[in-house]
C-alpha cells in the first residue's frame, strides 16, 4: 500500500521521537523533520498520538508542551503517572522512571495529568 503523505509525515515525528532523548517541543520537533512541514500540521500529528495514547506531553515552565513518546506509560484515566523534570539551566524536559501513585477522583473528569518537577539535572550539575 503507498503511503499517503500525511502517513509519511506521522513516521517522520514517530522516528524524531523514538531517537529523542528527551522530550521535545513542537518546534524542536519541526527542525528535525526531514521534510518541510507546518507547524499546525505536526500540533494536529501529536494531538492524535496523544489521543491515541501513542505520546503524552508535559508543560514546561516556559508554558510549552514537551512530547514524549509513551513506552513504559502506565496509561490509567489519562494518567501517564511518571514524573518529568526540567532543568532550568539546559531547558531539558526528561520522562524519569518513577511511578506516582494516582488517585482515583470520584465525580471529577481527568483529562489530562501532568508531573513536574523544576531544577538542575545531572549533565548541568557538575
Ligand atoms: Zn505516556
Ligand atoms: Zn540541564
Ligand atoms: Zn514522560
């Protein structure tokens, strides 16, 4: 089956993310891309992963969306329940392997749940 072009477009930003070490923004994600693309273009891309469970996304404290892809994601309610830490020194977003215990929220709607915690990670430390 040939590969219409806006499946070319969802396994270039598959690609980007399984190589990324970090999480990206949507901007760091269009400079990697090998192929010219709008930015709405790759928003609506991430927005259907996200939908789909594929990838989740955190708010940095600069107010931009970090995209990782879900590996290890224990996906509950919407819950990607690990926490990320951003270093205030690199910007780094990074997805650590610690579970965080959620609780269940009677009567309440959960949309979306973020983790974050702000400092200096361990390459900007030393
Ligand atoms: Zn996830
Ligand atoms: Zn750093
Ligand atoms: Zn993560």
């Amino acid at each position: 089956m040939k590969k219409t072009r806006n499946t070319q477009k969802q396994d270039y930003v598959i690609d980007i993310l399984t190589n990324a070490k970090h999480t990206m923004s949507v901007e760091a994600i269009l400079k990697a891309m090998p192929i010219k693309v709008n930015k709405t273009t790759v928003y609506r891309i991430l927005e259907r992963f996200a939908e789909k469970g594929k990838v989740h996304f955190v708010t940095g404290e600069d107010g931009k969306a970090y995209y990782a892809l879900c590996n290890d994601c224990n996906v509950k309610h919407e819950m990607h329940n690990h926490i990320h830490f951003q270093c205030k020194s690199c910007k780094k977003v990074t997805c650590l392997p610690y579970e965080i215990e959620v609780p269940e929220l009677k009567d309440f709607e959960v949309q979306e749940t973020q983790f974050l915690m702000i400092g200096i990670c361990d390459m900007c430390i030393s």
